[in-house]
C-alpha cells in the first residue's frame, strides 16, 4: 500500500511540472521533464529494490517459523509419546496393586484384624484415585497426539444420564449431596455422539459438582433444546461458584482455579479433557456461574431426532 501511494505521489509531481503547476525552479524547463522522469524512475527502482529486500526477509522470516513449528510440533509429539509410555506403564503395577488389596479383602477378613482392613481399604482408596490421574494424564496426551478415536452413533440422554448419576450417588450420599434428574421426562432425546466419551464428560461434570458442593446442597442435572440442531445437557450445583477473576482458566490444562483448589484432589485436567472431547464431537461446552450461589456447567450435542416417546 505504502509503495503505491509512493509510486502516485511521483506520477503527480512528474504531471504537475510537465503542466507547468508547480512554481518556477532554477532548472531550465526544457531539462525538467527529463529530470523528473530520471528521478521517478530512480524512485520506482528504490521502491522495487525495498519491495525485494521485504520479500527476501519475510521468506526468511516464514522459514524460520516454519522451522520453529516443526520443532514445537516434534517437541509435542515427543512429549505425548513418553506421557503415553510412562502413564500405561503406570497403570500396570497400579492395577495389580489394587486387585491384590481387593482380592485381600475378600477373602481375608477372617485372617485380618478390624485395622488391617482398613488399611487395605484406604490402599484401594488411593490406588483408584492414582489410577484416575494416571488415566487423565493418559486421555490428555492421546487427544494431543490425535490418536483419539471416536464412534459416533445416536444415543438415548437415557442411556447416558442414569448410569452416570447412579456412579455419583456414594460420593453424593457422603456428603448429603442430593441428586436431581429433570431429564427423566417422557421424552428421550437423541443426540450424535460417542457413547463412551460422553459418559465420561457428563461423568466428569456430575463429579465436580458433588465434590465442589457444600455439604447438603444439591446437584440438579436437565435437557432441553439448544436452537433447532442441538440439545443442552446441564449440570447444576449449589457450590461455592467460580470467582470471577478465574473464569478465563478454566479449561485449561492443569487448571485448578481458586483459593479453594488446594482442599481437593486431582490434576485440574478433567474440564480440558471435557472441553477436547465435545469439540471432536462437534459439540460445545461452557458455563454460567455466579460466586457464592453456585455453577451450571453445560454441554450441547447435534440432535439426531427430535425425540423418542418413552413407553
């Protein structure tokens, strides 16, 4: 842009003394056309010569950030291989870990004082919890590498959202949480969506609203239509919310927002791997929050019918 304003510039000044419009100068006029166009065409050749100096720099420019890209993406993907080997050779030993404390448990409490029982309990506790952390860190260096694998099909908000408040309802009854299913309507909504990947998010919106609440409060989850092609599947808590100043992280990796994070377990994962999973499922995912009352984290999925009466 700048080289054409230039270029027009000299054309004008060239027009305007060959028409005898700018004021008389020490030149000869006979000498002054020549002279303008020795200097215009001067001027075009600075102007070309600058215009290839750019364009050799900018070409090393996007080389060296082409290089630079492929680094960072050999570094990512490096970084994904040794998280995928260490996790899986992780969950071996803590698998066997945990049938072994489980097989103790059922067939020593004959042999097994009141204490050594529940030392072995506590043993299954923290197995089951490092085996979840393991597997987060797992299904986040899977989506980084693109090696997740989705199978799409239509599935029933049914067959989705009893079994997931059914695996939340001990840690709910622990702390007088109460579970609240507006869902179970009679209608079944069908949605496009990978059956596995989608419990495991809802899954993980359920445990974070149990585990974030105040003791006695409530978790309410609902359905209703987002727009014409999407349903909006809602999980509602009576926590504490997210504090305004934290609201921009987090879905992000590692994430874990707020004073309050310190008194809970866990990886700040979940939310980023939630976020991963509804995107490749050409979903959305977000939330509302107010600080003191509470959150609603949403999830919407491409309707596949509009619905099915249950019978």
């Amino acid at each position: 842009m700048t080289d054409a304003l230039l270029v027009l510039a000299l054309l004008f000044l060239y027009v305007a003394t060959t028409l005898n419009w700018l004021p008389i100068s020490m030149i000869p006029d006979a000498e002054m056309p020549g002279l303008m166009l020795t200097s215009m065409l001067g001027s075009v050749s600075m102007v070309v010569l600058a215009g290839f100096v750019v364009a050799r720099d900018r070409a090393a420019v996007k080389t060296l950030l082409r290089s630079a890209q492929h680094a960072a993406e050999q570094s990512s993907r490096a970084k994904s291989i040794f998280l995928t080997s260490i996790t899986n050779e992780f969950r071996t030993p803590l698998i066997t870990i945990l049938e072994i404390a489980e097989r103790l448990r059922a067939e020593s409490g004959h042999v097994l004082s009141k204490e050594q029982l529940a030392s072995v309990g506590h043993i299954s506790i923290a197995g089951r919890h490092l085996l979840g952390l393991v597997t987060q860190v797992l299904d986040m260096s899977r989506i980084e590498a693109g090696e997740l694998r989705l199978n799409m099909e239509p599935v029933a908000t049914g067959q989705l959202i009893a079994p997931c408040l059914s695996l939340v309802e001990l840690a709910a009854e622990k702390k007088r949480v109460s579970l609240v299913d507006d869902c179970s309507t009679s209608v079944d909504w069908i949605v496009w969506a990978d059956r596995a990947l989608i419990k495991q998010v809802l899954l993980s919106l359920l445990s974070n609203a149990v585990k974030f609440n105040r003791e006695g409060g409530s978790v309410t989850i609902s359905c209703q239509r987002a727009g014409t092609a999407y349903l909006r599947i809602s999980v509602a808590d009576t926590g504490v919310g997210v504090a305004s100043d934290w609201k921009n992280d987090l879905f992000e990796p590692f994430s874990r927002v707020g004073p309050e994070a310190g008194n809970f377990q866990g990886t700040g994962l979940s939310l980023a791997i939630s976020k991963q999973l509804i995107e490749k499922m050409r979903g959305r995912i977000g939330y509302d929050s107010t600080e003191g009352l509470g959150s609603t984290f949403w999830v919407e999925l491409p309707l596949a019918e509009t619905h099915v009466l249950r019978g």
